[in-house]
C-alpha cells in the first residue's frame, strides 16, 4: 500500500517520497515526520503538478511494494535528513534502477561523499517557498533530462560498461607504483584515503623527484585525507583499517620530506610537486595520468569495505573511449584540490 496525497485531477506524474516514518531525532518523531509530508511536502509537489506518494509502514511485505515504487515512479524524492538507514538503502536502489532522482537535506546537515555532485535541496522547514523553487528546477532537469543524476547513471551508463576494463589488483594496471610514471608523460594526480601505502615507498619517492627533475612537462599530485578530521578518520579506519589512522600521521611525515627534497632540488618549481590535506574522505581511491589530454587514464579504485587490499578491484577509464565517466570523476576531484589546504 501506499499513501496518496494529491488535489490534482491530472498529475504530471508521480513523485514517491523516501523519508523516515518513526523517531530519528528528539526533535524529529513520528508525528513530526507525518506533518512534514503532509504540511510541506504534499501541497509543494501538488502545486508543481504531481501526485505525491509514501508507502505506509505496515509489515506485509514493505519492502517489496517500496522497490516497486522505485521502479515505476517518474520522480523519487529522497529525504536525506538524519540520515535514516532505510532511506539511504531505497536511495540506493532507485539510483541503480531509474532515472529521475531528486535528494533533499535540512540546512545544516552535511550530505555523504558518494552522492553529493548529483544535486541536494538545502531546505528550510519554515521556508516552503524556496523549496518549491529548487524543486521546480530539478523537476524541469529532470522532464528535459539534461543531465545524470545518479553516480549509477554516470559512471555505468551502457555505452561505458564495455569500455571500463576491470583489473584484480592495482599491480595489473598500468598506474601501479612501479608502472604510472612510465605512463604520465604531463600530469600524475592521485587522490584517496590509502596513500599512506605509497608514503612508505622510498623507491617510489625517488622515481618520481627524478622524473620531475628530468622532464620539465610532469606534474605530479597527491591528494590525502586530512589527519585534522579526526571523527571522519576514525570513522573510515574502523570500517577499513584500524592501522590507518596511525599510518596516516606517519604518511604526513613522509610526504613532507617528499616536498623537501623536491624544495632542495635545483631547478625546482613548487606548482609541479604539491601534496594537500583534503577534507573529503570516500570509499574510492583515484589515480589520474595526463587528465587534461585527450590520451588520459584514470585508475579507479573501490575501496570495499572488509576486504583486502589485494581483493579490491581496479577499473580504468580511457579518456579517449570513456570521457564522460572520466571527465565526471576529474571534474570532482580536481574542484576537491581546489579548496584542499596544502601541507605545511
């Protein structure tokens, strides 16, 4: 079953709502959220021409209807407030399944990783108005579809998926330690929570000073998460590897004489070695060979959860056959280094 709410005799289409039904927050209850569909949600989608849904919280068979609803809705409006469980996994299910997905958050709340290129409302509670904008805008991406809106959608459209090559291990590619400076002939850009592996790499860390001095093109970054957020540390470590919050203070010190032995090189040039401290921390780790030529290659890895590092597959993108997904995950990580704060 689901609840309909609508005052429209001709809807546009359908828009089913995922939100939490029950407690999340002191300030957040059962009631709280029943209002909020009916008070704020319901009449803002009805005013923009569609019906709007929720399924109910009764036990036969929930799951089942809710999967059905994601697959036959025209619109999916994904309420990220608090972070509900069931929410995060319906999203995940609509985002691999359809097109047509809109997420919204409370002001304030900050939205995962993963999913925050693809487009989040901000939304006041007390500010119906500016909601009903913002939704009208990605309701009208959405009839037009001019542009993705998944990282499902993005990355393995059917087009890329017979051009992503899969590896069982980095040491199979071409950007492996030992390999990628072979490969880079004007820019190296790697980014990703397990860089500390390669901090430790003194042959590595040669190679590459030496490349650096003996070909003026090569431009090399590293990008690695910043030990100053210790909760988003602790909390990847616990799920990844208990070592890492240790080893990254460790891979700090490395990378830092990294830079100073590139700094006494003469001639040398900071703008062609920089390491940064981002704040953004993932469950995918990039390498990035000549990004801005139309020969680039990009190394992208998962980092799965409860696996071994060896177990985790490697996909590499070509610019030259895959340049949709490569430029979306270039894009992102390039405008992350942007606002990343530089080691000291």
């Amino acid at each position: 079953m689901a609840q309909k709410a609508s005052n429209i005799s001709n809807p546009l289409g359908t828009c089913f709502v995922i939100m939490p039904f029950s407690r999340t927050t002191d300030d957040h209850d059962s009631r709280y959220w029943t209002t909020f569909f009916k008070n704020f949600l319901v009449p803002t989608l009805n005013e923009l021409g569609y019906e709007c849904v929720r399924s109910d919280a009764g036990p036969n068979n929930i799951v089942k209807k809710i999967v059905h609803n994601l697959f036959v809705s025209d619109v999916v409006l994904a309420i990220l407030t608090d972070f509900n469980p069931n929410v995060m996994y319906e999203l995940g299910v609509r985002q691999s399944i359809g097109f047509g997905t809109i997420m919204a958050i409370e002001k304030g709340k900050r939205v995962p990783f993963d999913i925050a290129p693809f487009g989040v409302i901000y939304y006041d509670r007390n500010n119906r108005k500016a909601f009903r904008e913002q939704m009208a805008f990605f309701l009208d991406i959405i009839r037009k579809r001019d542009r993705l809106d998944s990282p499902v959608a993005e990355y393995f459209t059917e087009s890329q998926v017979r051009l992503i090559r899969a590896a069982g291990s980095v040491a199979d590619t071409p950007l492996s330690n030992e390999k990628m400076l072979a490969y880079a002939r004007e820019s190296l850009f790697i980014i990703g929570q397990n860089l500390y592996s390669l901090a430790k790499d003194e042959v590595t860390r040669d190679r590459i000073l030496e490349a650096l001095k003996s070909r003026p093109e090569l431009r090399v970054r590293l990008m690695i998460v910043d030990p100053q957020e210790h909760q988003l540390v602790q909390a990847i470590s616990q799920v990844v590897d208990e070592s890492m919050g240790p080893d990254l203070t460790e891979a700090l010190k490395h990378f830092l004489l990294w830079q100073t032995a590139w700094l006494a090189s003469k001639p040398m040039d900071t703008s062609r070695f920089e390491v940064r401290l981002s704040r953004r921390i993932g469950n995918v780790s990039f390498t990035f060979a000549d990004a801005e030529t139309t020969s680039g290659l990009a190394l992208v890895r998962p980092i799965l959860y409860h696996t071994r590092p060896a177990e985790r597959p490697s996909f590499l993108l070509p610019r030259q056959y895959a340049r949709d997904a490569f430029d979306g995950y270039y894009r992102v990580f390039s405008q992350e280094w942007t606002h990343a704060r530089k080691l000291e």
